[in-house]
C-alpha cells in the first residue's frame, strides 16, 4: 500500500467526524446540565427540607398558641362561671331581704293601722268652757268671748287666779268697747277681790285710764299712784307715770 492511501485510511479511521465532535459536545453539555440540575435538585431539596421545617415548627408553635389560647378562654369561662355563681347567691340573698323587708312592712302597716284605729276610737279631750272663753278673748272674740265669761262667772269652782284672770279679761272687753263705766266695775272687782292677783299691775292701768276717758282725773291720778307703789318696775307703772305726768301738765 502506498504512502497516499495509508494516509487516506489513517485520516479516515484516524480522525472524527464532525458530527461526533457535535455529538461528543451536546454529551459533555448535557453532562454539565445534569450535573447543574442535580446541584439545584440539592439545593432545592436542603431548601425544601428548610421550609417543612419552619412549617413543622410553624405548626406546633400554633398548636401551642392555639392551646394557650384555648387555656385561657377555659380559664375566662371558668372564672365567668364563677362569677355568675356569686351573682346568683348575692340575688338569691337579696331576693331573700327583700322578702323579710316586704314582711316587715306588711307588720308596720299592720300595726300602724291599728295604732291609727285606737287614736280615732279614743275621743279628743273636749276644751273646756274657760279655756274656749280666753282662747276667744285672746283671738280677739271679744262679743263671744264676753258672753263666755259672764257664764263662767256663776261656776262657783272657778277660784282664785282663774277667777281673777275672767274679771281681767272683762274689765278689758268693756273698755275696748268703750264701756268705761262697766270696766271701772271690773277692775275694781279684781283689785278688791283679789288684791294679789298677778292680773292687778295691768288692771290698775287701765282702771285709772277708764277714770280718764270717764273725765275723772283726781281717781285717776289716785289708781296711778297706787300702780307705781305697788308695782314700781312693773311695765304698767312707767306707762301710767307717763300718763299722770301728761295729764298734770294739762
């Protein structure tokens, strides 16, 4: 065989074709895809391997959130319960009180009812005919009032201050009348008869003014005098000083 054709067969033989030098690149290629793929595929299993973890834990801290938050909301209830337990025996007391209170005042009323019904079965004390006549006097019934005393003065019980105090009152009835002479009666029925009668230092007043309006000024004079000495810081002895001092100026 000649140079040329070992040549042609070692070239041939000897060397690749083109298309298994393309077909040798897309191997190594692939290869290094494989090779790439199976490192992401690492990656992405550590990476997944990760998240089921944080899941996992995300889960059981969840699982222990939930729990606590179930706890405390079996606590709250619990304690709510409670409570309404208390509230029930506080009302049951109250409702209880307040029983014993409506008793209570069912027994008040009771009572007092019967109270008010003996008040109205016992009779008022009746005033007594003295008492009825000053009262009058007082109020200023003089008409009535003077009627009054002149029957009281036929009770032979009413005595001394009493007695005195009714000859008083109409020697004052006259004279506001303008019956001076009866009430010169009076008053010197009550300064004669009852000579110590508290009723004396204001009956001798108006015993000497009823001399005056009767235009008797010398008895007047002499009932002053006798007013000042007898009750000489008595209100009725300034008053008939008074009276004595203007009428000797006149």
């Amino acid at each position: 065989m000649n140079l040329t054709v070992l040549l042609f067969f070692l070239f041939f033989f000897g060397c690749k074709t083109a298309e298994e030098i393309q077909r040798e690149q897309l191997v190594d290629s692939l290869a290094v895809q494989m090779v790439e793929s199976q490192k992401i595929n690492a990656d992405s299993s550590v990476k997944l391997q990760s998240i089921e973890e944080l899941i996992t834990q995300l889960r059981g801290s969840l699982e222990q959130s939930s729990y606590a938050q179930r706890t405390a909301m079996q606590t709250e209830i619990q304690n709510i319960n409670e409570d309404i337990v208390l509230l029930k025996e506080e009302n049951k007391t109250l409702q209880d009180a307040l029983e014993d209170l409506k008793k209570d005042l069912v027994e008040q009323k009771k009572y007092i009812t019967q109270v008010l019904n003996s008040l109205n079965k016992i009779s008022a004390p009746r005033t007594s005919s003295y008492d009825q006549a000053i009262a009058n006097y007082k109020s200023g019934k003089y008409k009535t009032a003077k009627g009054e005393i002149l029957a009281l003065l036929e009770d032979k019980s009413i005595t001394g201050d009493r007695l005195a105090r009714l000859y008083h009152n109409l020697g004052m009835i006259e004279y506001f009348q303008k019956n001076y002479q009866n009430a010169l009666v009076y008053f010197s029925k009550l300064f004669t008869d009852f000579p110590n009668a508290s009723y004396n230092s204001n009956g001798l007043l108006y015993l000497g003014k009823s001399f005056l309006e009767l235009n008797k000024k010398e008895e007047a004079a002499q009932t002053f005098n006798e007013l000042m000495s007898k009750y000489p810081k008595s209100e009725s002895a300034r008053k008939a000083k008074a009276l004595l001092a203007q009428h000797n100026t006149q």
